[in-house]
C-alpha cells in the first residue's frame, strides 16, 4: 500500500490508499495549435496577429 505522510509542526497527518487505482486508459496527446507542413511555407503566411501590419 502507498502512504502519504504529512508533517505540519506538531500535526501528522498519514493519507493511506485503500484499493489500488485503476489504470488510466491511454489518450492521445493532442497539440491543437501544432503545423505540420514545409518549414518555408511559414515564412509567407498571414498570420491574424499582422493582419494590416508590414513586417
């Protein structure tokens, strides 16, 4: 069993886990702002935050 011991001046605390955890089921990580594509492209993109602006 896993215990958890706190210790806050004279006050122990001892958290103990009854049952084992379940496992959690594996997700995907998913990264919604990632670009897949040709590192050049980038380059001549417009972008929303330059809308209007010469960079």
């Amino acid at each position: 069993m896993r215990r958890t011991e706190i210790k806050r001046g004279r006050v122990e605390l001892c958290i103990v886990r009854k049952t084992k955890a379940a496992r959690a089921k594996t997700v995907p990580r998913t990264l919604p702002n990632l670009i897949v594509g040709d590192a050049n492209a980038l380059i001549h993109m417009e972008w929303p935050w330059t809308a209007g602006r010469d960079l």
